[in-house]
C-alpha cells in the first residue's frame, strides 16, 4: 500500500514550517538515510531523511510551500510493486482512520521531536507498519501485532523490528495509549489586538507597503506577549566599573594572540553570570508550571541578532569552561545562528540569558524575560562617567549599565540583588573568575 510522507516536527515546539526545497523528485528511488528535503521551521532550516525505502509516487506539497502543519502529507512512497495508479487507493478505502507515514527525520537523529505511541493495531485488525519493517519482521518471524510502534500514529518502523525476537513480549497498552502532552498554545498562534481589517481601514489613503510575516517574527510576536502578560517582572539596576575588567582583558588577549584568542566583554559577561548562579542556587531554577527547577550546571543563553529577528544559542555548563573555550563556542553559536543552521538542542534551555545591546550604543534597557527562564541581564554600552571614588575624589571611569529583568514567581527581591550584586562583583574583579 503507498504511503504518506508526512510534514515531521523538527522540534518539540514546531507546529507547521516551509517546505523549502526538494531533494528527490518523482520516481527517484530513496532508501534509508537518503535526505528528501529541506524544512524551514520558525528558528533554522533543517534537512531531514527517509529511514524506509522505496520510490517516490508522488510529491504533494510544492517547493517553497509555507504554512505547512505538522503531520500533514507531503509526498507519498511507493514500494516495490506499487505504481502511482495505486495512489489513491488508500484514499478511498472508508476503514482508514489515519494516514499511514513513513518514518522521517531530521539529518541531526537526536534532534527530531520524541513520537507519540499509539496501539499498532488501531481498529483491532489493521495495523500500521512501513514495507520494510513487515519484511524484516516477516524474515524473522515476528508477530508484528505484539511490537509497538514508534513512527508516527504508532506505525511499526525499522527500528522497532530490528531488535526484537519472536518471543519478544507485548508492550504495555496503557503505556502505549499515553498521549503525549501538548502545548498550551500554537507556537504561531497571534496575540489579541486590532484586527488586520481595523488597521488597515485606519490608514486608508496613506501609503505603505504590507511586509508579511514570517515563521520567526510570529513566533517572536506570539511568545514575546504571552511572556509580558503572563510572568509577574520586576527589575533591578546597576552600574558596573569596567576599568579593571578592560586592562585585564587587554593584558589577556596579548597573550592569546599567539593562538589566534581574542576575547571579549560578553565573553568575560557570560562567565559572570554563569558564576553568580553558582553562588546563588536557587536562582539557577526555571518555572515549570506547578513547581520549579532548581539547575545544577549554568546554562546561558545569549541573545544573537539575525535579519528578521533573534536566536537565543544557550552555553551549557558555562561555569566550569575557561573564557577562551566560552569566547570560541560563542563564536560559532553566533555564526551559525545567522546562517540559521543551529539545531533545537542548542538554542533551547538554559535558565538565564543575557541581551547585550552595548555594541549598538544604547545605555540601558528592559529586557522581557524568555520562559521558562528566570532572568535576563540586559546589557548596555560601557561610556565613559564621572565617578567619586573610595577616597572621596572624583575620576573618570568607563562605566556599564545593566537591568535584570526577573520572574518573581522564581526569583524574589532580596535573592535577585545577591545575584545581581554577585555579578557585578565578578566583573569589576575579574581576575577571580580565574580562581
């Protein structure tokens, strides 16, 4: 029977993307691992792979196509024997209750969203399982109707047969029948507001040109109001010295230029933070709803400017890396952020994160918190200030404004000005985070 190619989740939040490019075409022969396209989802473009064989019938859904939802057919395969007239068979037939899809996912493997699991056999006689799995099943014997499915609605894949033997014992149905849980909302779903009509009758004679919005800049408008209205911010400021912190630095990247290191202030930044979480614990945690998690490692996400919005990439494990290692993952984070070629892992996570918009010459600002973490440092331009010293005289020093942004339901004032306190502390000795 041919079987569907459905629109895979790329990431556990993905809930429709762009079918950006064809690798294959019509009548091209895949087998398992062979690359069908390229999905562009609300954060990265992503290839993803066959892991059954067969021939390509039919393409169903355009190159260049956007909106696409998950789970959505977008082509349909053929094993051997089958032609395209037989297309439209399974179509026809009234017992089917769900499209059968052939296994897909991304080139990444790990990265791809875990499957819901459902009874192998949905209506008690049909069963879902991809051509080769009923032939490596068949080679070996198995009943097919005791194995599990992991492929999309419980269909039986390569891998759930591999394994296995005849004797193999009948997975649990309770366990089999557990739906997996779901967001609250659509990743893409529009915040309340004047409606399109509304707007557009406001500004009736006036020119403007109508810019579409993509995948990201939804999910950035979507997930940016849900944060404001949703978690209770309060906010905390300080000034930070930068004097001690620039010469230490220049005297490191003297040093370093031997092996081609050149660290920065936001690479000195991430260290800080990921210090000041480790001195203060329970501000290492991030909301889940009903309770807290309270981290173990530091985690930090920074924020990353592309065209047509932002990517957070998070530095796992901050607290235990030397600056030179911070400043070269940064780097490579950064620019495969641009290109858009980060996988989920690596820009999903993290309980703190930080915006630095200093290098684009603003002071100060207000940074809104990215759920689930529990802070942000906003991060502003090091100018330079009159300031009164220790002894009472007056200088001038480069000084740093930052705001933390911080979700009081994690986080309450006196525990937010210890980690604020510490991260200043951190900065304007640097020396210490070498300790």
């Amino acid at each position: 029977m041919p079987t569907e190619i459905l629109m895979p989740a790329l990431s556990p939040t993905m809930e429709e993307g762009t079918l950006a490019k064809w690798l294959v075409k019509e009548g091209d022969t895949v087998e398992s691992g062979d690359l069908l396209a390229e999905i562009e989802t609300d954060k990265a473009t992503m290839e993803f792979e066959a892991v059954d064989e067969g021939v390509i019938g039919k393409i169903l859904i355009a190159e260049g196509s956007e909106g696409v939802a998950v789970n959505t057919p977008i082509a349909v395969l053929l094993e051997d024997g089958e032609s395209v007239s037989d297309i439209a068979a399974p179509a026809a037939a009234p017992a089917a209750s769900a499209p059968a899809a052939a296994e897909v996912a991304p080139a990444g493997g790990s990265d791809k969203a875990a499957p819901t699991s459902a009874p192998a056999a949905a209506d008690g006689s049909r069963l879902f399982a991809t051509p080769l799995a009923r032939r490596i099943a068949a080679d070996k014997g198995l009943d097919l109707t005791q194995i599990t499915g992991s492929g999309p609605h419980g269909r039986i894949v390569k891998a759930d047969v591999e394994g296995a033997t005849a004797t193999a014992p009948s997975a649990s149905p309770a366990a089999a029948a557990a739906p997996a849980a779901k967001s609250a909302a659509p990743a893409g779903a529009m915040p309340a507001g004047p409606s399109t009509e509304t707007v557009l009758k406001m500004y009736e004679g006036r020119d403007f040109e109508e810019v579409s919005l993509d995948g990201m800049r939804k999910t950035i408008a979507a997930r940016l109001t849900e944060a404001k209205q949703t978690i209770p911010h309060f906010y905390l400021r300080k000034d930070i010295n930068l004097d001690a912190l620039l010469k230490f630095r220049s005297q490191l990247n003297k040093q370093l230029e031997p092996r081609g290191i050149k660290l920065s202030v936001n690479d000195f930044i991430i260290k800080a933070c990921a210090l000041a979480l480790q001195s203060n614990p329970e501000a290492n945690a991030v909301w889940a709803g009903d309770r807290v998690l309270q981290m173990k490692s530091s985690d930090v996400a920074v924020a990353v400017a592309i065209e047509g919005g932002l990517f957070t990439p998070v530095l796992q494990d901050a607290d235990t890396k030397s600056l030179s290692t911070l400043s070269a993952q940064m780097k490579d984070l950064a620019g495969r952020a641009r290109d858009r070629k980060l996988a989920p892992h690596e820009y999903q996570g993290g309980s703190f994160a930080i915006s630095n918009l200093g290098m684009f010459g603003i002071d100060n600002f207000d940074a809104i918190v990215n759920p689930p973490h529990s802070g942000i440092l906003a991060v502003g331009a090091g100018v330079k200030k009159p300031v009164v010293g220790a002894d009472g005289e007056l200088a001038v020093a480069t000084v740093m404004s930052v705001t933390m942004s911080v979700d009081h339901r994690v986080i309450d004032g006196a525990l937010g000005s210890n980690l604020l306190n510490a991260i200043k502390d951190n900065l304007e000795s640097p020396m210490t985070m070498l300790a």
